[in-house]
C-alpha cells in the first residue's frame, strides 16, 4: 500500500487539534451541546483517520484492540458505578447531589464522571467495531 505524502503530512497536523476538540466537546458537554457520545465518536474518528492515512497497524499501537475491547466494559461499569455511589450515599440511583456539599457543584461532578463513562464506552465501541470490520476482509 502507497501512502500519499500530502494525506499524511496533513493528518499529522490536524490529529492534536481533532483530540483538542474532542476533549472541548467533551469538558463542554454540561454547558452546553455535546457530551461524552459526541467526544467518544470524535475520538474513534481520530483513531480511524490514522487507520486510513498510516495504515491498521499503526492504529493498533494507538488503540491496541486489547484497551479497546477493555474500554467497552469499563465506560459502562464507571456511568453504573456512578449510580450505585449515589445509592450507597442515600440519594436514589444517579443523584448525584450528594457528591458535594454544594448540591450544584455535586451535579456538576456526577455528570462528568457519567459523560466520562460514555466517552470511554462509545470510542471504545466504535473502534471495536472499525476493528472488527477492518479484519473481517483479511
């Protein structure tokens, strides 16, 4: 496979500011639109343009398939674990007022850590699934 000079020079350069928005999306996502889906989907392009541009192999050692199949479970056990927290503090699954002192300030924790939760479980999965399709025509 040929890789053409101009395609990669300039998916190097535009990779950092794909993650940048990314991680705006993501730490964006309480004020207003987007959130961890969003950045999850953006971040699994990141990884799929580096798939196309530089080859699978090079993606692999990005996202190894090992972290990648882990991230499915894993975003699911921390949006889950974020509910059961609630419930041991007394609150009803996924309130999340009782993360802080300050009601506000403990939505706004107990949001993040979701939306973390999703961002990991979303990239995880569309990776996994690029993977999968990738190594299906081997």
């Amino acid at each position: 496979m040929t890789f053409d000079l101009i395609l990669r020079i300039g998916s190097k350069l535009i990779l950092p500011f794909i993650l940048l928005f990314a991680l705006y999306v993501q730490f964006h996502g309480d004020y207003g639109p987007g959130g961890g889906f969003q950045a999850g989907v953006i971040t699994a392009g990141m990884v799929i343009l580096v798939a196309i541009t530089f080859g699978i192999n090079t993606a692999k050692r990005i996202a190894p398939r090992a972290l990648v199949e882990r991230m499915v479970p894993l975003g699911a056990l921390i949006f889950a674990g974020t509910g059961v927290v609630g419930m041991l503090m007394g609150r009803n699954y996924l309130d999340y007022s009782g993360f802080s002192a300050d009601v506000a300030h403990g939505h706004e924790i107990g949001i993040f850590v979701v939306e973390a939760g999703v961002l990991i479980t979303v990239a995880g999965t569309m990776c996994a699934l690029f993977y999968a399709f990738v190594e299906r025509g081997r």
